[in-house]
C-alpha cells in the first residue's frame, strides 16, 4: 500500500483464540447439565456468559475499526544493528483502542494502545543480518481484546525498505614498542611506517 489505509468491516478478520475455544466447550458442558437436570438458574448463568462472549466478540472488532495507519520513515543503520520501521497510526473515533499489536513474519512484536481522536508513532524493530535493502514484508496487525477470547486482525503491505550499510571494520590498534624509551630501546630505520599493518 501507498499512502493511508484505513481499516473497515471486510479488512478485518476474527477467529477464537484457544481459551476461546475452551470457553465455547465449557458453555456446551454447563447447557448439558441444565438441560439434563432442569436447572433453571444454570440456564440464566450458561445464556449471561455466552452473551458475555458474544459482546467480547463485538469489542474484539470494533478495537480495530476505522484505524488509519500510514508508513513512516525507516533510518539506514549497519549490519547487525537494530532497524526501526516507523508507523503513524491515528484513532479518529471516541473509544480508546486498547491491546493493539504489530507483528511481522519474523516475530518481531511491539504493542500499544491508541487513546481516543489521537495519533501515535509505533516502531517496529527489526534485527539485521546482512547489507542491503530490508523490507518488513507483509504485517499483521491485531488484538484479543477484551478477554482473550478472539482473535481479531488484518494484513498490511506497505511499499517501504530501510538500507542496511555493511558492517566497518575494527579498527587495528597501533603495537606497544617492546623496549621502553631510551638506554635499550632499538630503533630501525623505516620500522614506524609499517607499524600496525598486517602482513599481506
């Protein structure tokens, strides 16, 4: 992408976590039992904590609705150093997005929250191996909020690369002279303009 993306309904996907997952069995175990044992009162809490579900479902999603995110800058840096991939994202709703995260297909992770009609600047670092143009790839952004139940996210694909210089080399101290200055200490003509070079 170019430019800012901002996120709506068919951008966003949701799928139940694990404990989700574990969740929706135990609300099918405590139907059973009510149905089994005519438990009126299990009925009320079995339907309260399915609806519970249902409205964590909602929040999941609407955690991330009319996002605005757009690419930032990316500082060059050597092989081996730490790159930083700048994001500007931008909360125009009312409601403060909580539990948001960055990742990329490396693992990389940075979350944040985004307080209500605010922007903030995320930085996604990225270990470097080699020398060259480095691209993020393909980014996920997500949350499980509010009670980890679901999992909502979305795809990113900015066109944006950071340069990665090759690494410098360590600079070669100058040897000590092995005889101390004065009575002793030997000295050979043209021996200081070859001091400190390796042999070829």
């Amino acid at each position: 992408h170019e430019g800012t993306v901002t996120l709506t309904q068919r951008s966003v996907y949701i799928i139940p976590t694990r404990r989700g997952a574990g969740f929706a069995g135990v609300l099918v175990l405590m139907l059973l039992g009510d149905i089994n044992y005519i438990l009126s009162l299990g009925y009320v809490l079995t339907f309260l904590l399915a609806s519970m579900a249902i409205m964590s479902m909602l929040h999941a999603v609407r955690n991330m609705l009319k996002l605005e995110i757009r690419a930032g800058r990316v500082d060059p840096v050597f092989a081996g150093d730490i790159a930083e991939f700048r994001f500007h994202v931008h909360n125009p709703g009312e409601l403060a997005r909580h539990g948001l995260h960055l990742r990329d297909a490396d693992g990389n992770d940075v979350p944040f929250d985004l307080p209500a009609e605010q922007a903030c600047e995320v930085g996604l670092t990225v270990p470097t191996r080699r020398r060259g143009w480095l691209v993020p790839g393909r980014l996920t952004l997500y949350t499980e909020f509010p009670l980890g139940l679901f999992y909502a996210w979305t795809y990113l694909n900015f066109d944006m690369r950071g340069l990665v210089y090759p690494k410098p080399a360590e600079t070669a101290r100058l040897p000590a002279s092995s005889a101390p200055s004065g009575t002793g200490a030997v000295s050979v003509a043209g021996d200081d303009d070859f001091s400190g070079l390796r042999s070829y």
